[in-house]
C-alpha cells in the first residue's frame, strides 16, 4: 500500500466517523444475529439427535388436523371421484344408450 492510498483510506475515516461507526455496529449486530442463529440451530440438532421433539406434540396433531382436508382430500379425493364419474358414464353409456365401449385388451388382440 503505497503512502496515497494510505493517507486517502485515513482521510476518509476520519471525514466521517460517526458513519463508519454506525456501519461498524450494523456489522456487528449482523455477526450476533448470525452466530444466535447458529447456536439455535445446533441446540435444535442435539435435541432432536437426543430424541426430543423440536415441535411440541399438541402443535403437531393440531398441523395434522389442518393438513388431512388441504393435502388428504384432494390427493384422494380427487382421483376416487375422477375414477367413480368415469365408470359411472362408462356403465350408463354400455347399458341405457347400448354404445359399445372398446377395451385396451380387445384392441391389443385384433
């Protein structure tokens, strides 16, 4: 670093001090999140290494609740109806209509 660069980095600290310093403390605050955040994450690891539940038990039957109806109805539910409307068409089609409905099977074989 050569004696200009020296003096102009100096100069500069000094023309504004009370903005380094705030820069200096955001930084900080920063470096205490990250590291709380650090230490939080390791005491749930050991926790959860220990075989203690990280989410209490009565928070996890309450998600359960709340999750059958978003996440059980419609990746059940949805195919089950889909596949219950299409026999029922299917059936009422080759009984009442007297359409003849082609099978996979008989196509294969001809």
């Amino acid at each position: 670093m050569t004696a200009a660069n020296q003096y102009q980095i100096h100069s500069f600290a000094s023309f504004c001090p009370p903005l380094l310093a705030e820069l200096e403390s955001k930084a900080n605050l920063v470096k205490f999140d990250v590291h709380n955040d650090a230490n939080r994450l390791q005491e749930e690891d050991e926790a959860a290494a220990a075989g203690q539940g990280v989410i209490p038990q009565r928070v996890a039957q309450r998600m359960r609740k709340r999750m059958i109806p978003f996440v059980g109805v419609p990746f059940v539910g949805v195919p089950f109806v889909a596949a219950v409307g299409s026999f029922s068409c299917v059936y009422y089609e080759a009984t009442a209509m007297d359409v003849r409905v082609v099978t996979l099977a008989e196509k294969i074989n001809e």
